[in-house]
C-alpha cells in the first residue's frame, strides 16, 4: 500500500477515507502522507481505540461509526482518496466512487488468499464491473483462488475520478 500511495500525487483534496478502517494503521500512514482522514469502521471499539491514539500522537484521525454494507455518512465528491483493503461487499466501489472529487483516487483490494476465504471472495469480473462509469480504471489485478469452478479473485485496483 506504501508503494502504491508513492505514487498518487498528494493530495487531490486534504480529506481522505479509510474504509472499514480497524486500528487505523492505514489512516496513519495517510495522516503521515497530508491528509486529514475519516476512519470509518462499525466496530465502536476499534474507533475508540482510534480516536486515543490520534489524540495522543497528534495525527488528523476523524472516527466515524459507518457500516460499509450501508450509506455512509459522508457528503459527495468531498474525498480526495478512498482507500479499501481487506475488504468485500458488493456495490461499496459504486457508491465510495461518489464520495471522491474529480481527480480523486480509489484504491482496492481484498483480502488476502489464506484457507477457506476465497469464498467471500468476488467472482471473476465482477469488481471491474463495479468500477463502471464513475471512475478511470489505472490498474486493476485479479488473483484466482479457491477451486477453478468458483471463479473467486482476489481484486487490487487504482482507479481515479474523471
């Protein structure tokens, strides 16, 4: 993710989400990058955790209780990066699309390959479709897993806002 952030020019906007975020270690490392950044997670504890943290070390965190499955409470084209790891739910990538300014980056990937977990992996194609009309695919990696019938993928993408 170090790599790929080295990349972008920064910032597009000032503001970035971190989505679900955990115990920030993303955010951090955004935070460190220029941002100001809304960490979103539902686990309240976890977002706790986060806001001490950022409290004391000093870094521009914002926790908000957000479920990715749902709406989130952010306004449109207000973001200038959306970062997602570790992470599957279907349609999310349409709607954070949304939240990103024009020149805005969205950047993708699931969850790693380990055991049984290629089940809640997508299927093949179905994060490209996802991707659609909102933003401009820069890079897009599909990883097989699980048994070849299946069609599961791992997914990293780099996409920008037109």
């Amino acid at each position: 993710m170090r790599e790929c952030l080295s990349t972008i020019p920064r910032p597009v906007c000032g503001w970035a989400l971190d989505l679900p975020c955990g115990y920030g270690r993303h955010a951090r490392l955004l935070a460190t990058l220029g941002y100001q950044v809304l960490c979103a997670d539902i686990a309240a504890q976890r977002l706790t955790t986060l806001g001490k943290q950022s409290r004391r070390n000093g870094y521009p965190l914002f926790p908000i209780q957000a479920d990715a499955h749902g709406a989130l409470p952010v306004a449109g084209a207000s973001l200038g990066l959306v970062l997602i790891t570790d992470f599957v739910a279907s349609g999310l990538l349409e709607r954070v699309a949304e939240l990103l300014v024009p020149g805005g980056y969205l950047l993708y990937e699931t969850f790693s390959l380990r055991g049984q977990n290629w089940r809640g992996l997508p299927r093949r194609g179905d994060v490209r479709g996802e991707l659609g009309h909102t933003v401009e695919t820069l890079v897009y990696r599909e990883t097989p897993g699980g048994p070849p019938e299946e069609r599961r993928v791992r997914v990293r993408a780099w996409a920008r806002r037109s």
